[in-house]
C-alpha cells in the first residue's frame, strides 16, 4: 500500500500512455511542484461524476474510478501567465483502498498496486489492430507524444488504441481495469467494427 495524490480527469491513461495537460488550478501546481522536487509520481483517476475544476471552495469533490494510473512527469514548461504545461507518462495501475482530502482540497488516496500483465504477442487475426495504431501515429497531434511503441505487444497495442482512439471513456475504463490483454484486443476490435458499421 502507499499514500499518493490523485488528479481526476475526464480521461482514460494506462502505464507506457502519454498525456499533455495544463495545469490551472493551485492545488495541483502545488502537488507537481512537489512531484517534480520529490521525483514521485500521483495518480490519475477518471471521473465518473461531478467537475474536475472546483467552482467554489465548498463544492463536492468528483467521484472518481477505483482503478487508475501511477503519472510521472517526463517534461514541463512554466508559461508566462503562471499554468504549468506538462507531459506526462503512465507507470503502473493501481486500485483505490481509501480516499481522502487535503484542506486544500487536493484528493489523496492509499493505493494497492497491480502487477504487470502477462507479455502477450499480437495474434495473426488482430494485426489489422497494430497497423490501425501505426496510421494514428501519422496525425500530428500523436508526433508530439514521442510514443515508443512495440507493435508486436498486445499490452502496448491496446492500450495505446484505447488511449488515442475516440471511444466512450467508461469503455476506456472498463479497458483500463481489463487484466487479460488478448481479451482487450478483442473488445476493441468489436467495438472498432460497430462504429465502422454505424458510419455514414
């Protein structure tokens, strides 16, 4: 078990994932600075419920997903109007045992961490999967992400498909909490061939 911040996002990270975020509000500007003087991580947590950005003092803090993503941050730049724009990269999935707050409002939790998956290769049928994330990684946007990838790891494959592609993000969730990455690769191929379907 360990004690770590958590950061609620409207988004979906897994471990090998990267993500720009810009950071706005001083409770998280305190808790990077406190990372990146510390060299620790925080957790990031998507939000089943409620706003990421607190409108009042007294307002209710999110309800967030059990299962996240230990982030680390791999780079950053302080811009003139003092937000803080960061890089950052997930590490490992751990589930929540407790939740808590700071009086500043800064949600902490004790965590459990999750074992690696077992290392699975991409089977035959599901290389059209790798090569849907190879195309994606032309768009710009996904450049800037400097992803290293091994496209013949299932882990990596799916994770990275379900980080960049446009899906429902209580899919991404359920994608995120998944343990067998074979059985990822599966779900997101039904789901890719229903939206492909569903097309005009």
């Amino acid at each position: 078990m360990a004690e770590i911040p958590l950061f609620p996002l409207p988004l979906v990270l897994f471990p090998g994932g990267r993500m720009p975020l810009q950071i706005i509000e001083t409770r998280y500007l305190d808790m990077l600075t406190q990372c990146l003087r510390q060299n620790t991580g925080f957790g990031v947590v998507m939000i089943e419920e409620g706003r990421q950005m607190l409108r009042h003092r007294d307002e209710q803090l999110p309800s967030v997903a059990f299962t996240g993503t230990l982030a680390t941050i791999i780079d950053f730049d302080q811009s003139a109007g003092g937000t803080l724009d960061i890089l950052i990269e997930g590490q490992q999935k751990f589930v929540v045992r407790d939740q808590y707050e700071q009086a500043d409002r800064l949600m902490l939790a004790e965590v459990e961490f999750l074992p690696e998956e077992a290392a699975e290769l991409v089977p035959e049928d599901k290389q059209h999967l790798a090569s849907l994330l190879a195309s994606l990684l032309e768009h710009e946007a996904v450049q800037g992400l400097d992803l290293v990838i091994d496209f013949d790891d299932a882990t990596a494959v799916g994770g990275r498909l379900t980080e960049l592609l446009p899906l429902p993000k209580h899919f991404k969730q359920r994608m995120l909490e998944m343990k067998n990455p074979l059985a990822r690769l599966s779900d997101l191929e039904s789901l890719i061939l229903q939206m492909q379907e569903s097309a005009p």
